[in-house]
C-alpha cells in the first residue's frame, strides 16, 4: 500500500502515490519483496542535509517531503553526487547549488491508495 500525507508548506513530494506504485511495478516483485506500506510524509525538522526518507520498521518505508529547488549542498558536494544529480536533469554549480528539479505533485497526495 501507498499513502501520503499533505507536504509541510512550502515543501512538496517529488513522486506522485502512482509514481512509487509504477516503480515497484517496473522493478517487479523481488525488488519489493516483504515491503508493507510506503508513505510520503513530511520531513524532519534537520538543519543539515537533504533527507530523502527512511526505513521506518520491517516493511515500512517512508519518503520525505522536499523544499522546491535550487538546493544548497556546498561546495563541497563529492563528485559522484554531483553526476547523479546532472544525469537526473539538474544543473548544479561549483558553489553545490542544485537547480532545476521538483515539481509539485497534485492534489492526490492527500489521499491513501
């Protein structure tokens, strides 16, 4: 099952409830395998980092809210991570600002499915 919960203001889900549940559909049974529920929550109040989510419990996975880009990383984002964000679509410049992902998702992410 997948649910969400309303975004702090201000902040959104980057994946729709039907994202995640056509990802686990792409990636098939094994890759879900023992995963009860999935849930878009909002985010801990953290002054460092960008948290993604978390392992909650066994079977339990939940999937932060995120600030709208740019991001501020630092200058000292490592490399890799750098790649990975540019190969996503985002432009981030020496200075570890990423921009130019996240797009708010509807009205939906209130709901559980």
């Amino acid at each position: 099952m997948v649910r969400a919960r309303r975004p702090t203001p201000k902040r959104h889900h980057p994946a729709t409830p039907q994202d995640v549940r056509d990802a686990l559909e792409h990636f098939g049974d094994e890759a879900y395998y023992g995963v009860k529920v999935i849930e878009l929550v909002p985010a801990p109040h953290l002054h460092k980092g960008l948290p993604l989510g978390r392992l909650v419990g066994p079977g339990e996975i939940a999937l932060y809210d995120q600030a709208p880009s740019p991001w501020r990383l630092g200058p000292d984002l490592p490399s890799r991570e750098r790649i990975r964000f540019q190969s996503a679509g985002a432009e981030v410049d020496p200075l570890g600002v990423v921009s130019g992902l996240g797009t708010p998702c509807a009205s939906s992410c209130s709901a559980t499915f």
